[in-house]
C-alpha cells in the first residue's frame, strides 16, 4: 500500500467545497432516481468521483436486494487497490464501524489514506458499506474528508428516505413537497426556510422560525415570511433568547393566555407579540445538535398537547438533515476547525486523563520552543596538542654516536637524550691547546729578546688559537643532546641510526611538553563569525567519550586551513583541567558555547540559512 509508484499516480484529494458539490449532485440523484438500488449506485460513485478516489467499492443491502459495485478513477492500476479496498469493506462490514487507515513511504510528500463509512436508513440501522482510496495531503485532511464522507452518508439515507416516500407512502399521508425532498436542499438555512413556510400551513400559525444550536449557542436560521434573517434584530434576538430557554429546560415550552410556568423569556416574546400563544419546541439532531422550532399563533388559537407531539412528529425525522446539510456544505478547513474544537471538548470534559496529560505536555512543549531559550553550541572535530612543542637537530655535522630514548619515553629537563661522535672534537681541541702553548712560549721569548714585532704576531696566533678552542668546546657541548623541559618524546626513533653521520639541522627528536594540553578546535565557515576568543566549551576524545574536559578558547586563526578536505577554521584553546591519560593527537569532539539562543532559532536556524543560501529568500 505505500509503494511510491501508486502514490505518484493517485490523484489529489478535494478540498474547498467538495461538500456543497456532493451534496446537490446527492440531491438531483434523489429526486431523479427511480429505485433505491439505482439511486445507491449512482450516488456512491458521485461521492468517489467527487473525491477523486483512485478506487471505491460499496456493499448494500436494500430488503432482500444486494447491490454491490466498484469504481475506478485516474491512470492507476485498478487492481493494486482492489483488494485492500474490498478487504476494508468486509471488515467493517463484520463490525459495523466505520474504519480509517493512513499509509505513507519514506520521503513521500503525502499520505495515502483506506476510508469506510457505515451506510445507514433513517431509522439508523446499518444498510451497508462505503469504501474509498483518498489522498492526504495536509495534517488534518484526514479527518476532515472522513467527516465529509460521513456527512454524505447520511444524505444518502435521507435520499433513500425520500425514494421510498415517494413510492409506498398513500396520497393522503404523503408529507408536504418540502419535507419530503429535504435530501435535495443546498443548505441547512434554504432547507429551514422550506420547513417554516411549511409547518406555518400546516398549522395555522403566524409566524415560524427555525433555529439550530450546537454546543449551547442558538442561531436563528430561518423566519417565516422573510426572505433572510438578521441576528441584529430585535424580534430575532427574542426568539432566540427563547429557543435558549427552551434549550435550558431540554422540553417544548409554551406561554399563552391562561398557562402556567414561569418562563420568563417566552413570557417577554409573549407580550411583545400582543399576547399570542407562543411555543418552542426542541428536536434532537444528532452529534450533539438540537433543531429548535419556534411557533406564533393568533390569540383565537391557542397551542394544546397534541399541537407540540404534531410538530415533533412531523419534524423528528428531518432533523439529522440539518446537521448532515451544515457538515456536508462546510469546506476542509472548516471541518478541520470543527474537529478540532470536538476533541478539545472531549479533552476537556471528564476523566480522559492520560490524553490530558498528553496534550499538556505537547503544549508546554510548543511553548517552550516558542518562547524558550537553549544555549547555543558548535559541535565540531578537535585534536589534542601539547601547549610546547620542541623540534631538536643535529647541531653540526657528525656522526651519531649513541641513542639513549625513543618515542613514547617521557624525560625530565637537562636529560641526555643522544650523542654525537666528539672524538674528533677532541684530537682538535689537543692541538689547539698545544697551539697555544707554544704561542705563549714564543711570545715570552721575543719579549726577552726586545723583538716587540714578533712578540705581537705570537700574541695573536695565540688569540685566534683560545677562541678556535672555545668554539670547540662549545661543539663538544653541544655533542650531547639533552631534553628542553619535563615532558615525552613524541617523535624520533633514531635506534638504527647509530653510526650513521648526519648533516646540520637534521632534526632528531620533537619533545612534547606534559602537564599543559591545548585542543585544536576545527571551526566550520558557518560558525567562523560567532567563534572568538574568550569563549569556553568542553572537550571529550573518541578514547573516552564519557569524560569531558574543559576550555577556554585563546586564538582564532586568521586564514582557513584544509582540513579533511574541508575548508576550516582552526582556534586553539587552554584546556583548565588536564586529564592525566592526555596524550598528543587524541582525536574527539569539542562543543564551544555561543550564548542563549531562542529555541526555534536553534532548530530552524540552519535549514532557514540553507534556503537563503540557495533560494535567496
């Protein structure tokens, strides 16, 4: 049922005034048809037709007579919905519910939905089946097209009503030509006004006034004798005051010359009609709806019993039709606006309280988005690094002469870490020494012998001797290569080398310092403008992901860098609290702190940036 072919070709579910359409197609199919069978047929496939249904079936039972048909629209394959079409209509056959099912595929930008509706005669007994393949588009389509389709339903009985009044019903017991074609009026309110011109005939009165009332608010539809009503009215306010306190008392009320009662309001309409009889009597039309029928007699006719138990026969059977006409004309978002409102009845009506505290919650849920604020974080890649790092090379040409750690081994400042071969070093640093010895003898000797020139030269072979020694020693000072600072060599396993010469400069070791870590933070361009020193945020490695550490950012880098293949941002930070188990190149996670955000700008924010990006919204 969600395979994503059948949805591309399932055509798109009614909206808008699919009510009023249906129901005056219903209407003329009424009056045209010569039996019942026809009539169901014809207006069942109107209904699926109507809602552009890719597939409906009906099962009907008419007396003895079954009538049963299927219909099919658009360029899908009438099979793929056959059976779970027929399969609905079975089962709620079996059970006698009406039954909605809502199916939808991964990605689908809508919802289709299986649909069946109990058929009933006007007596409310189930006759039969109506099911349907419709299309959902918007939340509550759903439920909205299931409450049309109801509606229809029970125009469609009132229809059958009527085909049957025509044809059994005697001449002299056949209701008057407005009751009897109620199926075929476009609104409750043209309805209504057929009903008070007829009930104002039958019975002999003034003036009658339609009323209809959902949820205790009474509305004057229809007045006798004018062509439209004004709630504005002085004369309509009070008969709607009336109808209300009939309402209130939940039975017909009568006020004329010579009642009793205390009805204050009939009372009032009483004396503002010059003493009349008036009356109202209240009928119940179903899905808690009542149709209030208000009556104005002249004074020599005064209303008895069996006047009210006339009119409430009469109108009894036509009351459904009132409401069944304003859900039928009602548009999509009307009938989702009634839905609604029928569930916050139920909501708020007794017990119910696990959906109570459903709905609460989804409530201060939105409310919260709406109206509260959530710290703002960018979450991204981030490497550990010691806070010193120190590359050491050969310091002059030589041969690698001994090798004392390798990498991973930590070492205390001053630590001899490798030597350089200073045997030559030595054979110079001899000769030197004796270079200068006999410098000083041969200096003392032309002294003693007054030759003060070459005293002078003697004197500066002796010189340049003394500082070729110091730069000597320096070199065999240097021959020994020892560690910067505490920390751990992190790089230069030269256990191979030994032996080997190596030029000046080749580097040999990088010394990483311990107990000071910072975190290279890769920041993304979407984050760069927002990302500044100062900032804090915490830091947790793919090693240990149930620890975090926290920092404290200190730079940004000016120029992007790549890395990862992606164009980043890099910002080192000061870790405040070191885990001892840190070591350099630990990879994880850090989330940087930007400061309170609105909560719908945290979870729209992005998409919202997507669409200016690429839409130029």
């Amino acid at each position: 049922m969600a395979s994503d072919n059948a949805q591309k070709d399932a055509t798109r579910a009614p909206v808008g005034g699919i009510g009023r359409d249906v129901s005056l197609e219903i209407a003329r199919l009424a009056a045209d048809a010569e039996s019942g069978s026809m009539f169901v047929k014809q207006a069942c496939g109107a209904v699926v037709k109507a809602f552009r249904s890719p597939y409906g079936a009906v099962s009907v039972r008419l007396g003895s007579t079954i009538v049963e048909d299927a219909w099919h629209t658009g360029s899908t394959d009438p099979r793929f919905w056959e059976k779970p079409v027929q399969e609905l209509l079975n089962e709620s056959l079996q059970t006698a519910q009406p039954i909605a099912r809502q199916f939808s595929s991964k990605g689908a930008r809508f919802r289709i939905g299986l649909v069946s509706v109990t058929l009933q005669d006007v007596g409310g007994g189930m006759i039969g089946v109506l099911s349907m393949v419709l299309r959902i588009d918007e939340e509550h389509q759903g439920s909205a097209q299931r409450e049309l389709l109801e509606a229809v339903s029970v125009q469609i009985a009132l229809g059958l009503a009527a085909i049957d009044g025509r044809s059994s019903a005697p001449a002299d017991e056949a209701p008057s030509t407005e009751l009897a074609k109620a199926a075929g009026y476009r609104s409750g309110v043209e309805l209504a006004f057929a009903l008070a011109s007829s009930l104002r005939n039958k019975y002999g009165c003034d003036q009658v006034a339609i009323g209809f009332a959902q949820r205790k608010r009474v509305r004057v539809i229809a007045v006798s004798g004018l062509d439209e009503v004004s709630e504005r009215a002085e004369a309509v306010r009070v008969i709607a005051d009336a109808m209300g306190e009939t309402m209130d008392r939940g039975k017909p009320t009568v006020c004329q010359r010579g009642g009793s009662g205390g009805y204050r309001v009939h009372k009032k309409w009483h004396d503002q009609s010059g003493g009349v009889p008036v009356a109202t009597v209240p009928l119940d039309a179903g899905s808690g709806s009542t149709l209030l029928i208000a009556l104005r007699r002249a004074g020599d006719m005064p209303f008895r019993s069996d006047d009210i138990d006339q009119v409430e026969a009469t109108v009894a059977p036509y009351a459904p039709a009132f409401e069944m006409l304003e859900r039928a004309t009602r548009s999509v978002v009307s009938h989702s606006r009634h839905a609604l409102r029928t569930q916050f009845a139920e909501l708020a009506g007794p017990r119910k309280w696990t959906k109570k505290v459903v709905v609460a919650l989804a409530v201060a849920l939105v409310a919260w988005i709406a109206f509260g604020s959530l710290e703002y974080r960018v979450t991204t890649s981030a490497v550990v690094a010691p806070a010193e790092r120190r590359q050491l090379a050969a310091p002059f040409a030589g041969r690698l002469a001994a090798v004392l750690v390798s990498p991973g081994d930590e070492v205390i400042a001053g630590q001899l870490l490798a030597e350089l071969d200073r045997s030559p070093l030595v054979v110079e640093r001899e000769q030197l020494a004796a270079e200068i010895q006999i410098a000083r003898l041969n200096e003392d000797r032309a002294i003693a012998e007054g030759m003060a020139a070459d005293a002078a030269l003697a004197r500066a072979e002796r010189t340049r001797a003394i500082a070729r020694l110091t730069e000597v020693d320096r070199r065999i000072q240097r021959s020994e290569i020892r560690a910067p600072f505490d920390g751990r060599v992190v790089r230069g396993d030269l256990r191979g080398r030994v032996g080997e010469s190596l030029p000046l400069g080749e580097p040999l070791f990088d010394v990483a310092m311990t107990g000071e870590w910072q975190v290279e933070i890769e920041v993304p361009q979407r984050a760069a403008g927002d990302v500044r020193p100062g900032l804090a945020g915490d830091f947790a490695t793919n090693a240990r992901p149930e620890t975090a550490a926290s920092f404290s950012l200190e730079r940004v880098s000016a120029m992007p860098e790549i890395r990862g293949g992606a164009s980043v941002y890099v910002a080192k930070a000061t870790v405040v609290d070191p885990e001892p188990w840190f070591k350099p190149g630990m990879e994880g996670v850090a989330r940087v702190g930007l400061g309170d955000r609105p909560v719908w700008w945290i979870a729209s924010h992005r998409v919202v940036g997507y669409l200016r990006m690429n839409f130029w919204l």
